[in-house]
C-alpha cells in the first residue's frame, strides 16, 4: 500500500480544495437559471420566490398575451431581425479584414487596434458617445440604424479573431497550386479558400447573432422609439416581477442554446467536409 506522505496529503487537500471551488462556481453561475427555470412553473397563486405554491403552465400562457409583459412579441421580432443582420454582416466584414491581414500593408496596425476598440470599449460609454453625436447632428436614434452600428461595433472584433486564427491555420500553397494550374482569382476563392474557411465563416456568424441578440448596454441609448428584447425585459423588471418574467427568461435561454446547438451542428458538418 502506498504511504500518506505529507506531500500527498496536501496535493491531495489541494484538489480537494479546487474541486469544491469548481463546484460551487457551477452553482453560482448556473443556480439562478435553474432557480428561474423552476419558478416559472409557479402554481397560479405562485409569487417570486420559494416555496413554490403548485405546478403549472398558467405563466407561460400568461406570456402568449400582449399584455402580460410589454411589447413581446414586436420586441422579440427586432432582436430576432437584428441580431440576425448582425450576424451575416459580422461574417462578412470578419471575412473581408482577415483575408486583408494575410499579406502586411500600410496602416494595418492601426487598423487592428481601430478594429479592437469596439472590444475594449465599455458598452454605456460607446452607447452614451453615439447617442451624444447623434443628436448634435441631428439623426434620431433607431434599433435598425444606431443600433444596428454599435452591436457590428461589438461583434466584429470577435468575428474577425476567429477567422485571423482560420487564417493562421491555412495552408497558402492550395491557392498556389491552383492559380498555377491556370485558375483565377475569383475561382481560386470560390473552389479553394472559402469551402476550408466555411466553418470559420459560420462561427463568426455565431458570434456576431448570440452577441447582438442579448446585448443591453450598447443598446440602452440607441434603440429609439422601440425596444429590443433585453431592454423589454428590463423595463418590465421597473413594474412587479411576476413569475412570467421567469416564463420569458426561460424561454429565450431556450430559444438561444437551441440556436447554438444548431450552429454547432453546421460547423461539425461543414468542418468535416472541409477535411
């Protein structure tokens, strides 16, 4: 039998020690959705919190109406169509500046870190910043124009990491080997670069829609007249919470992980073929 020497001991309290850690840092950021999931199955009579007083469905069909929570569904619409314009024009533009950054040019430095301001920059500062110019220059905020702009602003700069690392990877001489059999440029992209850069393409799509339809802060002062999702949210948080906040909480974290999963399901497909 192996001895319990003093070094085995404390490596093994030392484990001990992180493994409790690990495990209570799962339940603090995953307690509170739990606790969500379960109380927006409240009994009719339910309140906010625990015990829970019955099990239904009453706050969940309470949601289906226009009334129950704000503007819902119009809410839910814009940050659908946002989010997914967000998307296609964060995998485009992410696309076009790594395929810039290949080869080294004039001002590419600056222009990385231009590029990475939208990530550095806090969120209430670039929606107070924009919101400032926009009304010096006269040009009324809206969540299809000011809030369009500033969620690219956020997601670009993930999108474009992604495919600067697809990038890293890429193995240059497929081109070459294909111009030099007499292909063109255009035929060279279309048949060569983008089916192995395709998953990359998908991910930063990814990025670009999960990061522009839950973002607040950005959004806070650029929305106008009408409200995306999470500011509806958080303005019914303004009135008494009542378990259908918990029903509409539950079901866009729903809505977002079935969305993540069919992203992730894509990539492994286009991934596999580009092997």
């Amino acid at each position: 039998m192996a001895r319990w020497t003093p070094r085995r001991t404390r490596a093994l309290a030392v484990k001990t020690g992180f493994s409790i850690y690990y495990v209570l840092f799962i339940v603090f950021i995953f307690g509170p959705m739990i606790a969500m999931f379960a109380l927006s199955f409240q009994g009719r009579r339910g309140g906010t919190s625990f015990p829970m007083r019955g099990f239904s469905t009453y706050w969940w069909e309470k949601l289906l109406e226009p009334s129950s929570i704000g503007d819902l569904q119009g809410a839910l619409a814009r940050s659908l169509i946002l989010a997914l314009v967000v998307m296609v024009i964060t995998a485009l533009f992410s696309t076009m500046l790594a395929m810039a950054f290949r080869q080294k040019f004039r001002g590419s430095n600056l222009l990385f870190y231009t590029v990475m301001l939208g990530l550095m920059v806090p969120g209430v500062l670039l929606s107070l910043g924009l919101a400032t110019l926009m009304r010096q220059i006269g040009i009324p905020p809206a969540w299809w124009s000011s809030g369009l702009g500033v969620h690219v602003v956020w997601t670009l700069p993930f999108g474009f990491l992604v495919m600067m690392a697809v990038f890293n990877r890429f193995d240059s001489r497929l081109e070459e080997a294909a111009r030099d059999m007499g292909a063109g440029e255009w035929t060279v992209f279309r048949e060569i670069t983008l089916p192995l850069i395709l998953p990359g393409i998908v991910a930063a799509g990814l990025f670009g829609f999960t990061l522009s339809y839950d973002e607040f802060a950005r959004t806070t002062l650029l929305s106008g007249e009408y409200n995306t999702l999470p500011l509806d949210i958080n303005a019914s948080m303004t009135q008494r919470i009542r378990p259908t906040l918990f029903a509409l909480g539950t079901a866009s974290t729903l809505f977002s992980l079935c969305l993540i999963g069919l992203f992730i399901v894509v990539y492994t497909i286009l991934y596999r073929r580009s092997r």
